[in-house]
C-alpha cells in the first residue's frame, strides 16, 4: 500500500453493506487557520482576516434540519435534501473550526458552505441572504468554495445490523 494508506482491521460484512449509502452519518471539520503555521502547510486554509465568530454561529442554526442544499453544490442530483443534525463553529489554538454532521452530504457542499459562512462572517452578507441563498436552490448565489486542504471525514455512523463500531 502507499505510505499514507493504513488498514487496522479487515472483517467480512453483510452483502447488502455498501461503504458510502449505508451510512446514518457523516461528520466533516473544516480548518481555518488565522496564523501562518508551517506544521499546517497544506492542511488548513490559511485566512488571515477577523471573522465574526458569533454571528456565523447563529447562521448554523439556519443550516440544522431537513434542507435543499442545492445552492451549495456543484452537481445536481435527484435529491437535494439533507438532514443536519449539528453544525457550529469553534476556536482551538490558532484555529477556527466549523463541525457539521448530517445524514447525507452533496458534491462540494461543506466547502461552499464554508466559504458563505465566511463571506457571512466577513459582513458580505446577512442572515437574512443566507436564508434566501438557501432557498434560492442556485449555486450562483453562494459564496466561494474554500479549498480542500482543510476538508476533514471525522466519523462515520452505520446501523448496527452491519455489526461495525463507528469510524
């Protein structure tokens, strides 16, 4: 295997296990660093700008729930609706941190909601946009999508039928 390629644990699995539709779940980071860390070189998207931290967590509350998300993805599929379950922002060392969990995720969709959020907290837009942003279904109106260098799969939930702890 290449270096950055491990297996822990390999088991058989029910025939019906798909790695990708069986999921419950799936939780993403997302890493913003506010100062230049050479350690963090192609791991963090380096934003170098004050954010409002506290009004980018009230649009989180926007984010929870059953939505179309269509606004923030690159591709179109037959269904658009996801379910979040959580969504907030956090501050660790010289890190500012966005967490999302939902059912299901579209193509592109943490790093364009990332890059909204920003523009949110950077005073480009409202609450009251990002709401319409939404409900606009139209990609053309969201904000940019941040690069993947601070994408991060932090977990992910099966159903126990599959008989596999959670990764």
């Amino acid at each position: 295997l290449q270096d950055d390629i491990v297996i822990h644990k390999i088991q058989s699995i029910s025939i019906n296990f798909h790695a990708r539709h069986s999921t419950l779940s799936r939780k993403y980071e997302y890493w913003i660093l506010a100062d230049k860390d050479p350690f963090l070189i192609n791991r963090a998207y380096y934003l170098n700008k004050k954010l409002n931290l506290e009004l980018m967590n009230k649009a989180t509350e926007i984010l929870v729930g059953k939505n179309n998300f269509l606004a923030f993805s690159k591709s179109k599929s037959k269904n658009n609706i996801c379910h979040v379950t959580s969504a907030y922002w956090f501050k660790s060392k010289n890190m500012l941190i966005f967490s999302i969990e939902s059912n299901r995720f579209l193509y592109n969709m943490v790093r364009c909601i990332v890059g909204t959020l920003i523009n949110l907290g950077l005073g480009k837009i409202d609450l009251e946009e990002l709401t319409n942003i939404i409900n606009s279904h139209n990609r053309q109106k969201a904000g940019y999508s941040v690069p993947a260098c601070g994408l991060y799969l932090m977990s992910i939930h099966y159903p126990k039928e599959f008989n596999l702890e959670n990764i």
